[in-house]
C-alpha cells in the first residue's frame, strides 16, 4: 500500500498577508494547494490566486540554463563572466559604478546577502529594491514618527478595533485576506468601517461610509482630523509629553481648510465623529497613500492623529500598513532598500556602519546611501552605472517611464537578470541571464505585514540547472575573492547569520531582534513556527509604542508638520489624472498568474476605467478602445464606463506587458516624479490625454496553441485548452484567411461565415473533427459568448461554434465571476430573477459563488443590489 505523502507547510508568494500554505507533492509533479488552518495570518483561508498556486507550475517557459549573450551556457562560464565584469568594473570605475535591483519576491535569506555582498564587500549602497515602488513613503514616515521602521500593530487588531479606517486601499482585492478577516469583525461585532478613496472599489462593499476625496487631498484629511482632535480636547497632557513636535503639526493643521478635501460637510463632519468617538481605531494605510510625490508627508498626517491621541500600540488601536509584496517587510529587515542597513540599523550613522562592518569583517563598507530605483535607472542611463544586476523582478515593464528604463537597461554596458522565467520584458535586454528557483523550489524565510516571520519550504525540486538566489550570489562573491564571508552550506546558517547580527544591532537601540534565533540548528529552522518579532532574551513578540517608549535619542515621537500637497494644475496636453492600480485575480506583470487559466477569466486584457462624462465627451462607447498617452509613453486599453471613478480620473492596472498585450504596459505613462524623502514614485497621478483608437475592425480569438502577435491591438490570456486573443486593427487586411492562418500558424483551410450586410466575418479551424482554432471579426466590439467559444476548444462539438453562442438548451455562462468555481454572470442573474429574496447565502448554497476564496462576494453583492435597484423601477 501506497504511504500517503504529507503536506508541506510553506507560504503564499503574493501579497503581503503572508498566507500559510499546504503544499502536497502530486504523483505527476504537481501540488495540490490548501490554506493551512494552524497559520495565524490566514487560519486555512486562501484568496483565489493562492488557491491557484498549483496551475502556475510547470516548466514551459522557464528558464533552466544559464544564458550568455542569448546561447546557453554552463555555471561555471556564466558565474565566471558575472564575477570579472563586475570586477573589472570596479577595478575601473569604483563601487559606486555598479547596482543590484531586487525584489520582494527574494527571500530574507537572499536579501540578506545580496546586502552583505553589495554594501559590506563591494562597498557601495547601490542595492534597491522594487519594493522602492510600493512602501518606501511608509519606511519613511515611520522613521520619522518612531526613529526606525516599525509596524506597531498586529493584524488581530482588525477584529478588535471599534473603527476601521481603509485610506488608499483597495483590501477586497489587493489584501483579500484581510478582508474577510475584516468582514467576519464586522459581521460579528459591528466594526464601522471607513473608506478614503477616490474611486469606489470593491472594498466599498462593507463601508459604513465612503469619502470619495479629491485625489491627493489625503495629508490635508487627516490635518482636518487633527485639528478636531484638538478641538475636541482629546489630546492627554501625559500623552503629549511623550511627544516631540506637536504644536508645530497642530499649527499645520489648524491652517487646513475643511473645503481642501473636496468633501461634502455632512461626510466629513460624519468621519470626524467617527474616528474621534471611537477609542480603538486603526487605520489601514496602502498604496494610495505611498504611491504619491508626497506619500511620506501623508503617512505622518495619519501617524499624527494616533500619536496625538495615544491611540498606537494597544488592542484594536493605530496606524497599519499593509504591504504590497510577500517579503517587502523582509527585505526592509536586512537593509534592502539603499538608504538602509540590515536589522533597521542607519547607513549614516557612523556607529551602526562599524558594527556591521565588524561583524562581517568587511574589506569596505558603504558610508553613505545609495541610488534608489528611479535615480539608479537614471544612472544607467547616462552611463554613471556600467554593470547591473536585477533579480526577480521585471522594472522594464514596472518602473516608471518604462520604455525609458528599457531603454536604459539595454544600453548598460553589462546586464545580468536572475529569473525564473525565460522570456519577459527585461529577460530579453540582458547580457547574461542566470536561472533560479520558484516559489515552490525555495528553501527559506518571508516576514508578513505584521511582522511574522515564517517559513517558506521547498515542495518540488529545482528544475533544469536553476539554483537558489543566495547560492548565486555567494558563489559570484566566491569568485570575487571573498569565499570565507559567503561559505554558507544552507539558507539555515544565513538565517542564525542574520539574527546574531540583529542581536548587535538591539544594543544599538534597533527595534528589529530576533537573536533567539541565533543558535537556531538546521533541524530548529526547519521544524520553525511562524513568530512575530521582536524575539530576543530581552522582549518576545507583540505590538510596539503601548508604553510610550519611541526609538527616537529622545525616547519621545515625533509628530510632523504637514503642510498639504498643492495640487498641480490641470494641463491642457494632458488633462487627465491617470490612477493605477490591481486586479482581484493576477498579480504584479503576471509572469506567474498568468501561467493559470481561470486567473484570467475575471478579467483578461488590460482596461480603462472612465467616467460616463469624459467618455461622452471623447466619444469613447462601452468595450471601445482609447489610445492613452502622454510624454513618456502611450497604451491603448479597453474602454470600461463607469462611475466608479471621478470625472477626470480614470483607472488602468498594472499587469500587463509586452508578453501579454500590445500596449498595455500603463507604467510607461507614469512619470518619474517621486516623493523627495523616500524616493517612491507617484504612480496613481500620471498626467495623460485620452482619444479613441480608431479600429476599423475588432477581432476575438481562441486557438489550441500560442496565438502570434496581429493586428494593431492584441491581448493575450490562456485557457484550460489553449490561448484567447482580444484584437483590433486599424485598418483592413487584404485577405482575412491569410490573417487567421499568421494569427495562428495552421495551413488548413478554414471554414469561413460572412455576413457583408453587418461586416462580419468568422473562420473556424477544423482538424480531424476538432476545432483548432477559430477568429471572430466585427466593425464593433464583438459580441458572442467566450466561455462558449473556449470550452469548444480542442471538441467534435463544432456544429454551432461560429454561430458564437451555446446552441439547444445550453445556456451561455458569461463572464467569470467566481474565478475559484468557475461560475459566470450569467448564471448567478438567473438565480438572481428566478429565486425570491435571493441572498449571499442563498446564491453560494445553490451554485457555490462566493463559497471558497470570497473575493468575488463584491461583486455578487452588487449584482444583488442593481437587480433590487431595478426591480423598484
């Protein structure tokens, strides 16, 4: 008898919730995927693409040798080459010539040595990270307020709390865990929850009240708040003498306009008895706080209104950031941000310097701060950099001006990129590419929003010739001449390495200690639970500031004059306000999510969210295209008209690259304007102008293989059985058979329906029986059912395949909206106006929707509310 294999405790790759996942090796290599319910972060919950971990697997499109110059090559001569070039280079150059640019995808085990290598033996603090582009601003606040880089709070504080405030975060989709946690509080207890944002999100969902502020209008919000709390007299006289700073940010507040926001009163006069009358009250703060030319400034506005009413540091009480990438909080830990050391030591603090200089007897430590990411890109791009290391990361697709960054990285005199992936925007500049392990190969540590460190196991064994981030790294330092300093056997020596240097740095008066583990044996690392930190001799775990104590020299906080953003006047080449943002279902530029088929159901090209109003004006109609552009760079997205956003203000994601759409890179639209204290850049204001793109015909594709880039327009997603491709061009091709057969690289002969009268055209690809491949075209958007059309693929069941909808009694699913089941629009409208009194509950109890991961129970809520709303029409 077969003995039954045990699940791996390991941990979700995505968001900064940091799930606790089950991992099952599978008889054909795969895993099967559960939420593990001992993890306290998720207690067996997973969101939609955690539970899809499963389908991203697989070695199609990995990379699994090393690439010299496009041919492959062995470790050995590619370790060689990246260790002298980067020798000579500052041999020649100095340091300062050279720069990594990592990722919150690396473990902590990783990060910790691409630091070690880059600031303590090579000598220059040229190491940044794409974190840089999603909580640099929150770093900085917090260093300010507190003197170091601390997350006070614990994610129970949610449950808690009497009020939930969500500025500038979209939880539903982007945290979805946190969401549920937050939904079951308020089922439960009766949470109030409040959102700050300008655009309605799904989030919105289980708000008791919605401020749709003006965008950027945040720091002025919250001076308002402070200003009433002080006009309400609450702030305690113990309280504020634990403060340093405080009359001059009152005196900012005070001269705030409550009309600066752009809010009716009765909603902001609502908010401020809200907060003020609620003793346990967290605000939860993400990337539309940080994402600003003035997020630092924005996240001591609201760190303010908790110093200044002691609200910090207790039960269900202060200020949360929630970060965007599952080691975003890891890296921050070991110094991965250039204007930092490892354990929240200070690169400018001569004292700090010499201790990590002694303790990893380094030959020339970093003195000062390095370049961050959009200063390091410009340094590449007038040659101040020469040699560039990028690993697990994309920034040709996800940096600002991204053409120009790609640009830029091709011009280098030397790129290398650690990849898991073959083919990406970035992979393709590089001089030299290095395979490494994935999510599932890695061996290592991941610290979550609230400061949990846990274990991330290896579940399958590394593919091809990929090895782990860390050995690459140490095996190049090897080759630089310091073997001894990088002579780890296992991620479990980096680790105790990495603790025993946080002990150093808690007698320096760091908040970040976890030397309990500096002992931690091979067989201790692999048996570790997730813990908070601090876990030192001297304090275990738990929330930060309840007893008033600060990191400041003072041991007091510091509360922070914030003069509100002057907002930047409308310019007529570019008058619109480009917000970005996530989709529920895929993550970062989708090299991993995009390998899983019913990620891409929900939404599968990229769009153009744009308020009734402006698309009016520009004649923009529903599933239209607009051509988006500005000085930068220029997309062209699907036109969505809502009134989820403000006239003025429309949304795109930013998920897709030159792999996966035509045009759809909205990071080329984003400038390189970025906040002057945390160098993170505003991503949520790029300036742009909107016109229609002007197809003269619109195409729909499905085909058993890879579908080649045609047309004008295209958007590519996979499919249980192959590809779908959106599509348009402006103009005709000279014959539609020739198209198809290039869109698809058959040489069949297709069978062909025309309908000149409203110039149409339809071809289906039939081999033996079975549909191949099939191309709709229409002068409009085109209409037909999709999930009907994908699930022909690859079936004897063509009889009705160009008619474009199901034939017979068969019903036409639409739209995907419950991703984990696999359930559509359609079919939960019909239980809607069949079923009396339809409810959440009843809609999962009849077909599931809503029963698994809960990220689509948004949108099944207003479903149920726009068919009450018509019902009273």
């Amino acid at each position: 008898m077969q003995q039954a294999i045990s699940p791996i405790r390991t941990t979700c790759p995505y968001c900064g919730v940091g799930c606790g996942v089950l991992a099952t090796p599978l008889p054909d290599g795969g895993l099967a995927i559960k939420g593990d319910p001992d993890h306290p972060a998720n207690k067996g919950r997973l969101c939609v693409k955690g539970a899809a971990l499963g389908e991203t697997l697989g070695l199609k499109g990995r990379l699994l040798d090393p690439m010299i110059h496009g041919k492959r090559s062995g470790w050995d001569q590619a370790l060689d080459l990246v260790a002298s070039r980067f020798r000579e280079t500052i041999a020649a150059h100095g340091p300062d010539s050279v720069a990594f640019y990592v990722s919150g995808q690396l473990l902590t085990e990783d990060y910790y040595v691409a630091n070690k290598l880059m600031k303590g033996f090579i000598g220059s603090a040229n190491i940044d990270t794409n974190s840089r582009l999603c909580m640099a601003s929150s770093v900085a606040g917090h260093k300010r307020a507190f003197g170091t880089d601390t997350v006070p709070g614990l994610y129970e504080d949610l449950e808690c709390a009497d009020t939930v405030v969500l500025v500038g975060s979209n939880l539903a989709w982007c945290h979805p865990i946190l969401y549920q946690r937050l939904a079951a509080a308020k089922e439960e207890r009766g949470t109030r929850i409040v959102v700050v944002d300008p655009r309605r999100t799904a989030t919105c969902d289980i708000a008791d009240l919605h401020l749709t502020l003006d965008a950027g209008t945040d720091a002025a919000l919250f001076n308002i708040l402070l200003a009433e709390i002080e006009r309400r007299g609450l702030i305690d006289d113990d309280v504020a003498r634990g403060l340093d700073g405080m009359e001059q940010a009152l005196g900012a507040a005070r001269e705030t306009k409550a009309a600066a926001t752009g809010l009716p009163q009765p909603d902001l006069t609502r908010f401020l008895d809200i907060w003020t009358e609620s003793e346990r009250v967290v605000t939860v703060y993400s990337q539309g706080i940080n994402q600003s030319d003035s997020g630092t400034d924005k996240v001591n506005a609201i760190l303010n209104c908790h110093l200044a009413t002691g609200r910090i540091g207790r039960p269900g009480m202060g200020p949360f950031s929630v970060t965007g990438q599952p080691n975003a909080m890891g890296g921050r830990e070991v110094g991965g941000l250039a204007n930092m050391l490892a354990c929240h030591l200070d690169i400018e603090n001569a004292d700090h310097r010499d201790a990590v200089r002694r303790f990893w007897n380094a030959p020339r430590m970093a003195e000062k701060p390095g370049l961050k990411a959009v200063d390091m890109f410009r340094a590449v791009e007038d040659g101040r950099i020469k040699a560039l290391w990028i690993m697990g990361t994309n920034p040709a697709v996800s940096m600002p001006e991204a053409e120009r960054v790609a640009r830029a990285i091709k011009g280098c005199d030397f790129t290398v990129v650690s990849d898991i992936v073959a083919d990406t925007d970035t992979t393709r500049l590089a001089d030299v590419l290095l395979p490494a392990t994935g999510w599932a190969e890695k061996d290592g540590t991941v610290t979550n929003s609230e400061r949990r460190i846990s274990r991330q196991r290896r579940a399958l064994p590394a593919p091809g010739r990929a090895r782990d981030d860390w050995r690459i790294m140490a095996d190049v330092a090897g080759r630089m001449g310091w073997r001894d300093a990088f002579a780890w056997e296992t991620p479990a020596q980096i680790f105790a390495e990495h603790a025993a240097l946080s002990g150093i740095a808690g007698t320096l008066g760091s908040d970040f200690d976890i030397s309990g583990y500096r002992d931690a044996s091979g067989q201790d690392y692999d048996l570790m639970s997730p813990f908070l930190w601090p876990q030192s001799p001297a304090r275990r775990g738990g929330r930060f500031f309840g007893d008033g104590r600060f990191h400041t020299p003072s041991g007091r906080a510091r509360m922070v004059a914030v003069a509100p953003a002057i907002l930047r006047p409308v310019d007529l080449a570019a008058p619109f306000t480009l917000n970005t943002g996530r989709v529920r279902d895929h993550w970062h530029t989708m090299t991993r999510t995009g390998r899983a088929a019913r990620l891409s159901r929900h939404i599968a090209e990229p769009f153009l969210e744009i308020h009734p109003r402006d698309a009016a004006r520009l004649q923009l109609s529903p599933a239209s295209l607009a051509q988006v552009e500005n000085a930068q760079g220029r997309c062209i997205l699907r036109v969505l008209v809502t009134d989820r956003v403000a006239p003025g203000h429309p949304f795109a994601p930013i998920h897709w690259s030159g792999e996966s759409s035509s045009a759809g890179r909205v990071s080329a639209l984003v400038s390189e304007l970025a906040d002057p204290i945390s160098g993170q850049p505003a991503s949520k204001s790029a300036k742009v102008n909107i016109r229609a793109f002007r197809a003269v015909h619109y195409g729909f594709a499905v085909s058993r293989s890879a579908i080649s880039q045609v047309g004008d327009y295209w958007a590519f997603a996979r499919l249980p059985k192959g590809w779908q491709a959106e599509l348009a061009w402006a103009g005709t091709p000279r014959d539609w058979a020739a198209e198809a057969a290039a869109l698809f690289g058959l040489d069949c002969e297709p069978v062909v329906m025309r309908d000149s009268h409203h110039g149409t055209i339809r071809l289906a690809f039939i081999q033996d029986g079975v549909l191949q491949a099939a191309l709709f075209v229409s002068p409009e958007p085109v209409a037909l059912s999709r999930s009907h059309i994908a699930e022909a693929l690859g079936s004897s069941e063509t009889a009705d395949i160009l008619a474009g909808r199901p034939g017979g009694d068969r019903q036409d699913e639409g739209a995907v909206v419950c991703a984990c089941l696999g359930i559509g629009a359609n079919r939960i409208s019909r239980f809607i106006a069949t079923e009396q009194a339809a409810t959440l509950d009843r809609i999962g109890d009849a077909l599931g929707a809503g029963t698994n991961c809960g990220s689509c129970r948004p949108e099944l809520r207003r479903m149920l509310a726009e068919a009450v709303a018509a019902e009273t029409l």
